[in-house]
C-alpha cells in the first residue's frame, strides 16, 4: 500500500452512509455517533505482550496508508490495557472469547475503539474490518468520521485460500507479497504456492542444484491458445533465503502457506535434470506449450524415493505449516505399464494395477512426512486406487471426490473447476483477454456452496473449506493475475468466512460498489467484467420475436443500449426492462455511469432455428 495524497480537508470526512463489509461479519449493529480518527489518536496495547505491539504498529502504517494519519502507539500495563476505553483511544485487547481462534468483537463509540480476541489471528481480523469503516478519500489531517458499531464475528471454514500457480509463470518475491496482502485483506488464511510444474521448478533444493539450474527455465511460452509461441525465454526461482522471507511476511498476515511438490506427475521438470528418475531415461526437454505430459516419476525405482524424501526434507524445513500439497493428479500410466520397474514393484507389492500402485506412491510419500510432523493433501485423483491413511484431498473434479473423502472421515478442501478456476474467463470470451476456457463469471463463485446437500451428520464437519485456484497457463504478469483473481477472490472469501443466511447476491454487488474503490487504493489491477452486459433470451419462433433480458454482475446498472447496429453511446436508449424484439435484430449493449462507457459492447442477434430453438 502507498501513502494517498491530496487536497487537505478543512472538516473532518464522513464515513460511507451504507456499511459495506466484505465477507459480511456475523453481526452488525449500527450506533448513534461517530468516532474521529485524527492525529492525536492514540493506539493503545498492553506492554508485556510482543503480539500486540507488532499489531499496533501494522495498524497504525495501515491507517496512514489509507488516510495519511498515523496514530501514536502507546503501550500500558496489562490492567490499564483491559480497563475502560480512554478518550481518542483504539485499544487491541487479548481477551477470553467463545468465537474461536479467528473469531472477534469490535466497538467502535464516539468516544473510542476497542478490538478483542482469543488471539491474533482474530485481532488482525478485527483490524481488517476496522480499515473497512474508513471512507475512500485524500489524505486529511482535521480528523475521519468512523460509523459508531458493534460487531460480533467469526469464520464459517478454517481453510479459506487461493492458490497461485509460479510453475508455469514465475512471479516475483514482491509480487508473492502482494498477492498475500490482498487475501489478507479478504480474511482469507492459507497460500497455496504451487511452485512445482511439468514447465518450471521453482523452489532452489541445495541437495539437487540441477532443478534450478536446468529446470527453472525454458526457451519459449505458449502465451494463448493455438499454435501461438513467444520465444522469449522464461524462468525463474525461489531461493530458501526468499520464501524464509516470504514464509515471515505471511505470518505476519496470520497466513499459512501451503507449499505444493507435484508427485508423481507434473513432473517433467524434475526429469528434464535428472532423466534417470524417469521410466524411459529420457533426455527430455521443458515443454513450451500446456498440456498433460505422459513422463512422470518411475514408481519402481527406490532413487525416485531417495530423491523425494531429499527434496521433501528441504521442504518442511522452509515452510512451518503442517500440510504439504503433494500434488497426486493427471499422472497417466502410460510409462508404468510398460515399465519392468513398475510392473516388479506392483508384483512384488502384491498391488492390483497401476491406480494402486499410484496409491502405494503417496501412502510412502505420506509415511514420510508423517515422520517429519507433516501431513498431506492431494489433488482428488488421490483417491484412486485408495486413499493413503492421514491424507486430505482437494476437491476440484467437481465436488464428488470431496463427498467420498469427507464420507471416509477424511479433510476436504471444496475448489471445484465448476466454482473455484479463477483462470476461466469471467465474461464473456470475446469481451476477455486469454484464459485456458470455461466460463466462471462473479455471480456464479458467489453462489458455491462448500458443504455439499449429500453428506449427512458428522461427514459434514471434513469439509475444511474452500478455496480458488489462479493457474497461470494463460496468466503471464502480475497485472494479468490481479485481473483474473480480483473480484471473484472477494466472493470466495464471503463463502469461506460469512454463514450462508449472511450472504445475499444483490448486497453483496452493493458492497462490491465500495470494495472496486478500495481495490483502487490498494493498486490492485482488478477486472470491470462484472459491469459486462450479458442477455437471457428466451425465444417465440412462431411469431418471429424473442424477450431480451440485459443483466450484468453489477449493482444497479445504467445499461444503455441499440437496436439499429450501432454501438451504444451515453444518449442510447436506457434500459428499463426486457426488450421483445423481432428475429435478425441485434441488439447491443453496455454499461455506463456519468456519461462514460464503464465496458465494451456485448452483442447479441435473434436468430430462430427450427431444430432447437434457440438464439445465438
């Protein structure tokens, strides 16, 4: 975040009239008053507590990130800190509490603030919403209105994440950064760092030099879909020094990161500098463009094993969490069934195919770093030819794997493509830069539910939570990433923190209004598809007519629109309700605010076919 500046106010700035928080806390009660944040503020926290002071202090950088104030912290003794809230005072307060671990209250009085929590992790919360008050504006120095409130709230899951995906496009420790600020910001707790891919190795192993050496980088990118290669060179690596320091910043943001080591397949990589971990003995190359490649680690021979537990062993010792992602999906069997190692393993084993030899491949993995205090978690394909003992599955085929997982009493983690792929476009496609496909657009991240209508009982307590996924295939900057992540990270994060009777799609676009201008703030590059204009059409081919329905994902649009051709400009017809047009009409659309074009013009023409029906 970056100081604001401007113009100096002469009277202090009111606060947005319509509370807008996102996720929506668990309660919200409104008071009379305000209280005045102004440079003789005061943050206030007890001195013999190192949690709270580093706490003070990232809340008083963020209050003059977003205002230009910066209040003076000032430490007291534990009594003092507990007692009644002093004047002109924003007391953090560690307090007993029945909301949990993430849980917090916040009373916000005119005459001065209090945070409390069980632990930091809900204080920080608490210090989120707290900068979700603050109205949108130029730095001031006469003082800020803050809405007087009492609020009540905890988490719904304890997994809320996204994932983002450096082994096809290397994004740099900056940049890491910043994505973790901004899932902070959402309330959202866990860092997916898929860092291990067919494309690129991205995390330096000191034991193996050559995976970064060789593997970090490849000659050329397939950077859309079809036949379209940049034969730029791209590549990249993380040292032990930069995720150390990437691991302390997210901790910082009460973050857990998840790092992911791609086993069995997803693997070429690793092969490409080390051929003889492989089936066939290779040579192979990085390939340039996506794709399931058919190589993948040899499950028959004991130095894959050994190199495993080489790399494993690095890993626990960089990432604190306690779950490492091993990966487990889209490893074809091609090479295992003709491979004499494999098939003497599976023999020797007593195994009955290639599926349960890829089952007795993460049971090892897993036995491992059961012994180094880690447990693991796979993509759902884990699940085939049976799940090892301790091992939690990410859902992402669907929810199907997650129901049978969380039936088996085993962790869920709900990320299915249908809800979770935040690489689909998010309009529509000719309106949208590259994406690998599928269309995911706001409305519909917003309406996933995690816990799925089949499980019944205590199965439905292994639903952990949810999470999305930013693959980078077709994401190649960080402003690209930004675009495809921001919104729809805010409605993954309202799905994972607010309880369902909480969330409501119409006040959600309403607060999204005030989230676009904090997005703005903060530099995020977010994407406007959410204003696009899309049509519902339903069809009368026996009068040659059909009712045009203009919706978008935004909160009450000014849409405009034409029927003769032309693009619509700020003058063109507003849209007030279906439209019935006659058959060949094309009706163009877009979304306006004060005279302005907010988005590119969707089209749509009225053609009847007789077979089915329907318009294109």
């Amino acid at each position: 975040l970056t100081c604001l500046t401007g113009a100096t106010a002469q009277q202090p700035v009111a606060s947005d009239q319509d509370l807008a928080f996102i996720p929506q806390p668990l309660s919200v009660v409104r008071k009379t008053g305000d209280f005045i944040l102004n440079e003789q503020t005061v943050i206030q926290v007890a001195a013999d507590n190192t949690e709270l002071q580093t706490l003070s202090e990232l809340l008083a950088q963020g209050l003059y990130d977003r205002t230009g104030i910066r209040p003076r912290v000032q430490t007291a003794s534990a009594a003092s800190a507990s007692a009644s809230v002093p004047a002109n005072t924003i007391v953090l307060r560690l307090v007993a509490d029945t909301l949990g671990a993430e849980g917090y209250r916040l009373s916000v009085g005119q005459r001065g603030i209090a945070a409390g929590a069980a632990q930091g992790n809900g204080l920080f919360y608490a210090i989120q919403t707290l900068y979700q008050l603050l109205p949108i504006q130029s730095a001031v120095t006469t003082g800020i209105r803050l809405p007087a409130v009492e609020i009540v709230d905890k988490p719904r899951f304890g997994w809320r994440g996204l994932m983002l995906d450096v082994g096809r496009y290397f994004y740099s420790v900056d940049y890491i950064k910043k994505f973790i600020d901004y899932l902070a910001a959402h309330k959202m707790n866990v860092f997916h760092w898929h860092l291990v891919e067919d494309h690129g190795w991205r995390i330096e192993i000191k034991q193996y030099p050559r995976l970064t050496e060789v593997s970090a980088w490849r000659a050329s990118t397939n950077f859309q879909r079809g036949p379209y290669i940049n034969r730029n060179p791209h590549g990249g690596y993380y040292t032990h020094e930069d995720i150390k320091a990437v691991v302390d910043y997210a901790q910082s943001r009460y973050v857990t990161i998840v790092p992911e080591i791609e086993l069995p397949g997803h693997s070429l990589s690793a092969l490409r500098a080390y051929p003889e971990l492989s089936c066939t003995g290779g040579p192979f190359e990085l390939p340039e463009q996506w794709g399931i490649q058919k190589d993948i680690y040899c499950a028959g021979k004991e130095e894959v094993f050994t190199f495993l537990e080489g790399v494993l062993s690095e890993v626990v010792e960089l990432f604190p969490g306690e779950i490492i992602h091993i990966g487990g999906d889209e490893a074809p069997k091609d090479r295992w069934k003709a491979c004499p190692h494999c098939q003497r393993r599976i023999k020797e084993e007593g195994l009955k195919d290639e599926h349960e030899l890829q089952s007795y491949f993460i049971t090892r993995i897993e036995k491992f770093l059961n012994s180094k205090g880690k447990r693991i978690i796979g993509w759902d394909e884990i699940l085939e030819g049976g799940l090892a003992p301790n091992a939690a599955v990410m859902s992402w085929r669907g929810t199907k794997g997650g129901i049978e997982a969380a039936r088996m009493h085993h962790p869920v983690v709900m990320t299915p493509t249908t809800h979770m792929y935040l690489d689909y476009f998010q309009g529509e496609p000719y309106l949208e830069p590259s994406a690998i496909g599928g269309h995911l657009p706001l409305r519909k991240v917003y309406s996933f539910e995690p816990i799925p209508d089949e499980l019944v009982g205590k199965e439905r307590e292994f639903i952990l939570g949810v999470q999305g996924n930013v693959w980078g295939e077709y994401i190649h900057s960080p402003e690209k990433a930004d675009y495809m992540t921001y919104p729809r990270a805010a409605a993954v994060a309202e799905i994972g923190w607010s309880l369902p009777d909480k969330k409501d799609w119409n006040d959600f676009t309403r607060r999204l209004e005030t989230q676009y201008l904090r997005y703005d703030q903060m530099g995020i590059n977010y994407s406007r598809s959410a204003y696009q204009v899309y049509f519902e059409v339903k069809d009368d081919p026996a009068n040659n007519r059909s009712t045009v329905t203009l919706k978008t994902d935004a909160y009450q649009p000014e849409i405009r629109y034409t029927l003769d051709g032309s693009d619509p400009g700020p003058d063109a017809s507003r849209y007030t309700g279906p439209l019935e047009v006659p058959e060949y009409t094309t009706v163009r659309a877009a979304t306006f605010r004060d005279g302005k074009r907010l988005t590119p013009v969707s089209a749509w023409t009225v053609v009847h076919f007789e077979s089915n029906n329907q318009s294109k």
